[in-house]
C-alpha cells in the first residue's frame, strides 16, 4: 500500500495527471467554441425572422465540427428558410 501512495507523488505520475488536465481543458474550449457558434447560427436565424423548427435546432446544436459550424454561420446570414442551412450536405 506504501508503494501506492508514493507512484501518485513521483514526478512521471505529476506529468501525466497534468497532460490529461491540458487535455480536458483544451477539449473544453473545442467544446464551447462549437456551443457557442451554434448559439450565434440560431441567433442570426431568429435576428432574421426566419422560423427555426426543432429539427433545425437539434441539428445545430449537436454539432461539434467548427467548420461546419462556420459553413452553416455563413449560410444562416444569407437563407430564406432554415433548413437551407444543410444544402450540399
């Protein structure tokens, strides 16, 4: 039991805990970048006036790829009907 407590001491077990701290925090960002973006895809919709259905909505906002993100940022300021946000898809 002695030897187990001291390994979580050791420099190596250090380095790897704190790799895996960067990890999380960068998969975080990554994470709230795409929340956010998608926030902004249906704000502009709304800003607009254009109806956003839930099917439109789920969809948006279960996508993690900032670029698709961003195709769909650019198309939301230029669409008529929120479902053109996935032509050529």
């Amino acid at each position: 039991m002695t030897a187990i407590q001291y390994f979580w001491r050791h420099p190596l077990a250090e380095q790897v805990r704190e790799e895996g701290r960067e990890e999380g925090r960068e998969e975080g960002r990554e994470e709230g970048r795409a929340e956010a973006k998608a926030e902004m895809i249906l704000r502009i919709l709304e800003w607009r006036g254009i109806p956003v259905s839930d099917a439109v909505r789920e969809r948006v906002s279960a996508c993690t790829e900032l670029d698709q993100l961003e195709v769909w940022a650019q198309r939301a300021m230029h669409v008529t009907d929120a479902a053109e946000l996935f032509v050529e898809e």
